[in-house]
C-alpha cells in the first residue's frame, strides 16, 4: 500500500474589516422645488424652537416643563403629574402620525422636519459659506495645513460651536425659565445639572450635525431598519425610472440619443453628488435613503439643460413605474384602505384629546383618608378625618366648597371654605360626622363634592371610604 503525503497548503491571510471604512460625503449644492421645501421647514422649525422659549403669557414663559414644581405651562393651559395621560396620548398620536406618513410617502419626516437633517443642512450651508462648494472643499481637505486653512477650519467650528451651545441654552431654556438661565450664565451661577444638560446638548449637535452626519441616518437612527415594515408597493418613494434612464452614456444635447441606443440618463452623477448619505438612487430604494428629494432638484436641473422630460427621478410608487400608472391612478392606489384606517384612528385620538382638552375641568382633588381609628363622639356620633389635596390649575385665584354626600346625616364639622392660589395646591384637612345608625358598620362609601363658588361649572367629585367600628 502506498503512502501518498499529506502537504499542508499555505493559507493566504485576508484582511477583512467588518464596518465599511468612513468617506467624507461632500454633498454639492442644489435648487429646486423639494430644496425650496427643506428650507422652508428649516426656517419654520427654527423659529418655532429658538422663538418660543421667549414668548410671554400671564407674565410667565409661555412654554416651560418646571420640573422643580412640578407644573408644564403649555400657554394658558397648565398640566400637572395627575395629567400624565395627556403625554402618552400624544405619544400614541406621534406614532400613529409616523405609520401614517410613511404609509403614504416613506421617509418624509426624515427628509424634511428630522432634527439630525435640519441641523446637518444648517451646518453644511455654514461650511459652504466658509469653505466654498463641493470641490473647493474636497481642494481644502487634501491640501496641507497652512495659515489660510488653519483660519477657514477654526472660523467654520467656532460657528458651529457657537449655534450649537445655543441650541442646548435654549433646549434647557424649555426647563428653567430663559430668561432666568441666561441671568445665571452671564453671572456663572449655573446649577450642575443645568451646566450637563447645556453641555451635552450642545456639544451633541456639535458632533452630530458637524462631524457624524448621514452615519447618524445609517447607523444610529432605528427608523431606518424597520421602514421596510411599513413600505408596500403603492408607497411613494424617491425612485429612478430605469426603464427610461438606461442605458446610461454621456451624450451631446444636439445628438439623438434614441438612435444612439441610450436612455435619457446622462451618467453625470449629480444624483450622487447632490446625496447627503452619498447613495446612488439608480441602484434603487436604500435603507440610506432619507427622501430629501435632493437627487430629483439635481436631476430635473440636468433634463432641462439637455431639453428632455423632467421625472427621470421622481417621487412615484413600484405600482405606478411597472404598471405605467398616470397621477390620478396612482394617487387613487397611494390613499388605499390602510392609510385611511391610519388617518381614521389618528382624527378620532386627535379629536378626542381635544375635547378633553378643552372640557378640562381646572381642578384636581386627591382624598387621603387618614389612618387613625375612626373617633366616637360624646353624642355618639362617628367622625372620620380626611385630607383633601386641591390643586388649583388656573391662574386665578379660587375659593372652593367642600360638601360631603352617601349618608344620610353626613356633614363637614370644620370649615367648608378653602382659598387656593392660582397654580399651587394645598391640602385640607376635613371632619366629617355621621349620626349614629345612620351607616353600617365597616365600609361605607360617601364622595366629596368640591364646586368653585365664582363658577358652578368648575366642580369635581372623588370618592372615599367612611369606616364605622363596632
């Protein structure tokens, strides 16, 4: 028998890196209708965050979240811890809101109101003004350090540091009166968490906005990964018509591009130029994608210098593009059952929470039975004591009522009229009185009517527990 050796073969060591290696996106500067929108909704939520925190109402904040206190002053409205639900209907609503935009038009939020894409396009028009466009700033960063760079890099992030430490002023400025932290800065009186929470804020839009950018959108955001659950082919997506577009080639507008074997795609890259996640929308929907709509601006710029049909990239659905759908069909598919559920659930929620808001009874009262022994009296009547907390939502001082209601004979042997400040809450200590045999011994229960007496509308009734011994 014979023995064939074995001889071990070199195995070639490939590097493999498991994250793809980072490239600076330099996104190049575009105009158009969807550019035109993005900016309008960057200006409108800039100056609803920035502008806000200084309005005045009642000789307050209009918009504080006092967590000192205890007490969120939404304009004339003021919600305490008791009014909790109100936070998880709006959660419910802003979930709701989500479904129902990316039902019909993926990732419009993204694209447009997002504050990771609101604050990259602020900062990125920063840095066009100081460094210049796209190639003059791919020139500067392959360039060595010299004086002239040294100035445009500091300039540009003294800029960026600068609005981003406002941003977080102005995000705590939504916790401690604005005006009062902007006292407490200039003076150095600062609280720690005050100085944290400025801090980290700011110092995240810095490196957010500044440095991480569409890595932010790819790898951080979760929204990202599970919008295909909500994608269905009657979608509107940012899609490239294909059918249309190839083959690719560059071309003379002069030319005849059909009889050259061509489609109307002209192979620029400007789609890729003009991406802020650096995608090429021609290699179809990415999870990249944040539907700015900038590939379509660059797009339609590049169909009118060449004399061709605008829409190469456009907004449409997988439907309308296979099945060659005009506008009216495929708006007729896009608001299909599901998105009418969606917006069916979402009116009602929003129409409820705003009748509760608006039926909002400007008074809150919380029983406390107190834990000593009910007292037995000299005339043989049975007294149990209570601590009412009223709590006064109005900025208008009230006085209130307190009568007692369940048992025959029940009344308030100490007084029945409580004052309360506008906003603030006290507790009130309450006797109540039942004749003998007028209850059974144990449990018994009764309710507490507290009535505003400038206003018999104002009026809340909480039940209790009135205990007889035997």
């Amino acid at each position: 028998m014979k023995i064939i050796p074995i001889v071990p073969v070199p195995i070639e060591e490939v590097d493999m890196a498991l994250f793809e290696e980072h490239r600076k996106i330099y996104p190049r500067s575009q105009k158009g209708w969807f550019s035109s929108w993005r900016w309008a909704l960057v200006f409108f939520t800039q100056i609803l965050f920035y502008g806000t925190a200084w309005l005045t109402w009642n000789d307050r904040q209009a918009v504080l979240f006092d967590l000192v206190t205890r007490k969120f002053y939404i304009f004339g409205l003021i919600l305490w811890p008791q009014d909790f639900i109100y936070l998880a209907v709006l959660l419910v609503i802003s979930a709701l809101s989500l479904f129902l935009f990316t039902a019909i038009a993926g990732r419009l939020f993204c694209g447009y109101a997002c504050p990771q894409t609101v604050y990259t396009e602020i900062f990125m028009w920063i840095e066009k003004k100081i460094e210049g466009e796209r190639n003059a700033r791919i020139k500067l960063d392959d360039s060595p350090m010299s004086f002239h760079k040294f100035s445009l890099k500091f300039t540009k992030h003294a800029i960026w540091l600068a609005l981003a430490l406002w941003t977080g002023f102005t995000f705590v400025g939504y916790f401690t009166p604005i005006r009062t932290l902007a006292e407490e800065v200039l003076s150095f009186t600062l609280g720690p968490w005050e100085v944290f929470w400025l801090l980290f804020y700011g110092f995240a839009t810095y490196g957010n906005a500044g440095f991480m950018r569409e890595q932010v959108c790819k790898y951080m955001c979760p929204y990202a990964r599970f919008q295909s659950a909500m994608f269905d082919k009657d979608t509107l997506i940012v899609t490239y018509d294909s059918e249309r577009g190839d083959p690719r080639g560059s071309r003379n507008k002069k030319v005849d591009f059909k009889a050259l074997g061509l489609g109307s795609c002209v192979d620029c890259d400007i789609c890729v130029q003009v991406c802020p996640t650096g995608i090429d929308i021609r290699n179809g929907l990415q999870y990249e994608c944040i539907a700015c709509g900038a590939c379509i601006d660059g797009c339609d710029q590049v169909m009118d210098k060449m004399g061709y049909e605008r829409g190469l990239i456009r907004y449409t659905t997988e439907h309308a593009l296979v099945r060659k759908l005009d506008n009216k069909s495929m708006w007729r598919r896009v608001f299909r059952l599901r998105t009418l559920i969606y917006g069916a659930i979402l009116s009602l929620i929003i129409l409820a929470a705003a009748l509760s808001l608006a039926y909002h009874v400007p008074l809150k009262v919380d029983v406390i039975r107190d834990r000593g022994m009910p007292k037995i009296t000299e005339s043989g009547s049975i007294e149990n004591v209570y601590r009412l907390q009223i709590m006064n939502t109005q900025e208008l001082a009230h006085t209130y009522q307190i009568s007692v209601k369940g048992i025959a004979g029940a009344m308030i042997v100490n007084q029945t009229d409580v004052d309360v400040k506008s906003a603030s809450a006290i507790t009130f200590p309450v006797r109540v009185r039942v004749p003998t045999g007028a209850a059974e011994v144990g449990s018994n229960r009764i309710r507490f009517v507290i009535r505003d007496l400038s206003d018999p509308k104002i009026s809340v009734t909480e039940k209790a527990v009135f205990l007889v011994p035997k």
